[in-house]
C-alpha cells in the first residue's frame, strides 16, 4: 500500500499532468486533496522526523533535500 505523503509525489512524478495528488492511504470519508507544493514543502520542513524508508521513497523520485 502506498505511504501517506509519499504517495501524492509518487503519482505526480509518474504522471506530470496535474498539479494536485489525493491522498490515498486514508478511508474514502477522509480523502482531501493536497496541494503538490504544500505536501513537498511540508515533507522538507519535516524530514527529520521522516522515517528512513520515507526518506528514501522520497530520494527515489530524485528530490535532493530527501537524500539519505
């Protein structure tokens, strides 16, 4: 299952067509649209309570910051 907050940058990476991702790893009645830039600004601001396999997901989709 895909990881909350990774997720939403995996499929835009993949995708490149939208500048919104939802997140996925919540119950339908709590689904919400996250702004791409909110969610990588705050995945930065945050990763150092990231944990490594986050962190390396993140890296993956070759964001630098996110570098192990």
């Amino acid at each position: 299952m895909p990881q909350k907050g990774v997720a939403p940058a995996a499929i835009r990476h993949d995708q490149e067509t939208t500048a919104q991702a939802t997140v996925v790893s919540r119950p339908a009645a709590f689904r919400s649209t996250v702004k791409l830039g909110v969610l990588l600004s705050n995945s930065k601001s945050r990763r150092a309570k990231l944990a490594a396999d986050k962190l390396q997901a993140l890296a993956d989709l070759r964001l630098a910051w996110a570098a192990v």
